[in-house]
C-alpha cells in the first residue's frame, strides 16, 4: 500500500482470470487512484489505498480507524470493479475459481474440481494457493499465498 493504514485496516482481495497487460495497470491504477480518493461512506472520506499483486490480484484497504466501510460504499467499491472488469474484459468478481502456482505459472481451478485435480496429482499439499478471504491488512503478508495445506480449500478435500 502507498498510503500508511493501521494494520486492522479492513481488505478485500479480486482475483482476475488472467495477469494484466502494462497498459491494463496503468488503467486500473488511474481508475483506483481517483476512487480511492473520492471514496466515502455517508458522506464521510474513506482513508483507502489499493495495490495489485503479481499483476493479476487487486486488493482494496480501508483503515476503519478513521470511517467504517458501510454496505452503500462496499457496494460502491463492488461497481469500480466492476466498470474494470467490464473494460478489460476479465472476471474479478468471480469467487468460483482459486488459483494456484504450478510450473512457474498461475493456474486456475473451478471450486468443484479441486479434489478431482488434487487425486490426480495436478498438484500436492505443498502447492501455493492464494487465499482471497483474508480480511485484515495485517495478515496480508503472512495467509496470502499459503501451501495447500494451510489453505481453507483443503478442509473441503477428501483424502
């Protein structure tokens, strides 16, 4: 984050279907620079910062230190993503898909396919999943990008 936000700062983490193009970031991060900026709830200014990580991940913060986040201005988040995703043509609002790392590159899985994929040895325990329920700025660096293993996904494998 370019901001300095208090670590308790509330998260929410969109995934696209592909990695952006240099151009698709400097789009992204115009229309999120201006959001950010003008980001309120009930009137109030939001201290807001966004990042994308790996050229493919969007995160969104709001220190609530300052404002709490309302459902009007979550929603208003959820509209510039999707005014992004409506002009790169990518999914960012799909939550059906987890991605993974394997071979030097992302990968994507549907949800229902996990345990399919994981029997036949697509990936192991040890493979990178990148977790999108993180809710805190504060666990950001250290539940992001976690070993299957560690990962909610595995709760739902059955082995």
């Amino acid at each position: 984050m370019k901001k300095e936000l208090s670590a308790d700062s509330r998260i929410w983490i969109y995934r696209s279907d592909r990695t952006f193009s240099v151009d698709e970031l400097n789009f992204i991060e115009n229309r999120l620079n201006l959001f950010c900026k003008e980001w309120t709830a009930h009137n109030q200014a939001l201290l807001a910062d966004y990042e994308i990580r790996e050229n493919k991940f969007i995160i969104l913060a709001v220190d609530e230190t300052q404002t709490d986040a309302s459902g009007c201005s979550i929603d208003k988040s959820v509209r510039e993503l999707k005014v992004i995703e409506d002009a790169l043509k990518v999914n960012l609002l799909d939550k059906s898909h987890l991605t993974y790392w394997s071979g030097n590159e992302f990968k994507e899985i549907h949800f229902m396919e996990i345990q399919s994929a994981y029997d036949s040895g697509s990936f192991n325990d040890e493979t990178f999943f990148y977790n999108l329920n993180i809710e805190k700025l504060s666990d950001l660096e250290s539940k992001f990008k976690l070993p299957l293993k560690s990962h909610w996904a595995i709760k739902n494998l059955v082995k």
